[in-house]
C-alpha cells in the first residue's frame, strides 16, 4: 500500500481553478478502488491519500493524471508502507510478516 502527500507548491493560489476536477479524479480513484482514503495534512499544507492494490508505477501514473499535479498547484510524493500488525478491520491490508 502507499501513502501519496500532495504538497502545495508555490502556485498553491490557482488551486480553485481545478478544485473540481481534482475532486472527480478523487472520486475516479475510489471508484476504481485503488484509494482507501483523502483527506488534508495539517496546517493547510496539501493532502495526501491512502492507496491499496496496485503497483508504484501505476500509482504514479494515476497520480501524474491529478490535475493539482499536472498543472503544478501541489507536488506529489508516493511512500510504499507495508502493515504487518493492524486492526482487525483493517486486516485486509497486512502484508506476510
């Protein structure tokens, strides 16, 4: 699984231009079931997202395909994790320890 962090850049300002079709690529990633979850980082830094399911590089790609990133409003970095101890809930995600 992958954590993405979608850092503002210095054109953090033209965010409102693409507000809405960076929220239909979130909803695209959900409904192909590769994001788990999205949400802010703290102090209004940018977002980052919970991956499952694919590979870095497809990831990246889809991750290239966000208009905050194509269009430089946010840069992104994708972090492999691989949970060996989780809830039960979240049992799903544990890799073979």
């Amino acid at each position: 699984m992958f954590v993405v962090f979608l850092k503002f850049s210095a054109r953090r300002d033209r965010a409102g231009e693409f507000m809405e079709a960076h929220k239909a690529w979130l909803r695209q990633g959900f409904a192909d079931q590769v994001f788990l979850a999205a949400g802010s980082i703290e102090e209004g830094r940018g977002g980052a997202i919970l991956a499952h399911g694919c590979s870095r590089e497809d990831l990246a790609a889809r991750v290239a395909q966000d208009p905050f990133v194509a269009e430089d409003v946010v840069t992104a970095e994708i972090t492999g994790f691989s949970p060996v101890l989780t809830d039960a809930r979240l049992a799903f995600l544990k890799t073979a320890a």
